[in-house]
C-alpha cells in the first residue's frame, strides 16, 4: 500500500484522527463536514505525502482534487496526523536496532 500501513492499522489511524478532531476546542476541520475526499482519504493522501514525497500536482491527480485542496489538506491534517504517531514512531537509534555508527 502507498501509506506503508496495513489495513487495520490504518483504520485504527483515521479513527484516532477522527477522535482528536472531535475532543479538541476548535479543531481545523469538522470530521463529519469533511471535503469532497473525506477523512479516510484525506489520512491517506497525507500518508502518501509523507511516505512517496511526490510533488503535490502529482497527488492532486492521483486523488482527483486539485493541487490547492492537497495543499490545504496537507497543512490541516499533517499537524494532527504527527500528534496521533508521535508515540508509535520510534526514535533514530531504536529505529537502527541501536547499532554502532560506522
């Protein structure tokens, strides 16, 4: 898959984001008033963002919105994407099995 993530994990992923949407004050966005691509697809496209780096216009395609929607998506959801995996995301050394520089 282009998000890295197996199925329920990113079900489980979109549920949180859902979940943090709804629990904060003012939230960026509305889940249940969510864009043409809806939230599922809108966790994707950031996922696919993060993990491909392609350019924007190309996402935009892919998804069949425009580069400004990507963008827009990008900045609304990305800083809520990294609060939800800002603990299952491990550091540089657990990441590298902490094995020695070389």
């Amino acid at each position: 898959m282009t998000t890295g993530l197996e199925a329920d994990q990113l079900d489980g992923l979109v549920a949180h984001v859902h979940r943090v949407l709804v629990g904060e004050p003012d939230p960026p966005v509305v889940p249940g008033r969510m864009w043409s691509l809806g939230l599922y697809k809108s966790v994707v496209l950031v996922l696919f963002l993060l993990r491909q780096n392609p350019v924007q216009e190309v996402a935009a395609g892919l998804f069949g919105v425009g580069q400004a929607t990507v963008s827009r998506r990008w900045n609304t959801l990305l800083p809520v994407v990294e609060k939800v995996l800002a603990g299952h995301v491990p550091g540089p050394a657990e990441a590298s099995g902490n094995r020695p520089r070389v």
